[in-house]
C-alpha cells in the first residue's frame, strides 16, 4: 500500500513536470535583460559560507564557490534549453505531419461522399431499369394471354386456305 502511494505520487509529480516543461516550450520566451544566451544566475555571492581565516581568503573562496555554482547552473540551464529547443522542432513537425495527415483525411471523407452518392444513383438507375423490365414481361404476358384467347375457327382457316390458293393461282 506504501509502494502504491510513493508510485501514485511520483507519477503525477513526473507528469506535472513534463507538463510544465511542455508548457514552457510551446510559450513565447519573455525578452532578456540580460546578453543573449546567458540567463541571470539565480546563485548569489554571500559572505556566509565564508571561512573564518581572513577576510580575503573568505571572500576569494565565497566568490569561487558562488560562480562555479553560476557556471553549473549556466551549463545545465543551457543543456535544458537545447532539449526543449529540440522537444519544439519534434513537436512543430509532428504538428505538420498531423496537419498533412487532416488533408490526406479529408480528402478521402469527400471522396467517400462522392462514391456513396455515385452508388446511390446506380442503385436508383438499377431499380428503375428493373420496374421497366418487369413492365414489358408483364406487357408481354398480357399479350399471351390475348393471344391465346383468341383461337380462330375451321372455317376461317379454311377461307383463308381458299384465298391462298385462288392468289397462288393468279400468279402463275
């Protein structure tokens, strides 16, 4: 249960930090007062730490001590500042890949609607072609039916036969 709570913990101390170097990166830098490249040290000279042997001494190892601290801090906030100068040029490209990506997407979106909307008209063409197939089948099979009520009877057939003959005998 212990382990749970320091692991609970320092994740959400990791992710508050990655958060506010995120942060920090995408913001606008404030102008500097002081040269470029070189922030203001937050490290002081003091007399405190001094030793107690002369005035001098004291002061030349205060001194030493404060602008190492200085140069430490100068390295290290340096280093710091070339990681987030290269954390924002991975997130400005990943920002154009997303962007690239969003186009890529959109364009397919719209060619999605334009064949859906293609095969919506082919199947409305299809049906249409189908009612007016099943139109001449049923047009036909009245016709059938017509048809086969009507029977004509011998002696029509027989007339007809006569006139065939009296026609093929004029010919010749």
């Amino acid at each position: 249960m212990k382990n749970l709570k320091l692991s609970a913990a320092m994740s959400v101390l990791l992710g508050v930090m990655l958060s506010g170097l995120a942060a920090y990166g995408q913001s606008t830098p404030p102008p500097t007062n002081s040269a470029p490249g070189s922030p203001p040290s937050d490290t002081r000279a003091s007399k405190s730490d001094a030793f107690t042997r002369s005035p001098e001494t004291a002061k030349a190892v205060t001194l030493t001590r404060a602008c190492a601290a200085a140069v430490s801090e100068l390295e290290a906030s340096r280093r710091l500042i070339d990681l987030l100068e290269r954390e924002n040029r991975l997130v400005k490209d990943r920002l154009e890949t997303e962007t690239r990506n969003v186009a890529v997407l959109t364009e397919l979106n719209a060619s999605r609607k334009a064949e859906t909307e293609a095969l919506r008209t082919a199947l409305a063409a299809k049906t249409e072609t189908l009612a007016a197939k099943d139109e001449v089948i049923a047009s036909q099979q009245r016709l059938i039916d017509t048809l086969k009520t009507k029977k004509s009877s011998p002696w029509k057939r027989l007339g007809d036969i006569l006139i065939g003959v009296a026609a093929g005998a004029l010919i010749r």
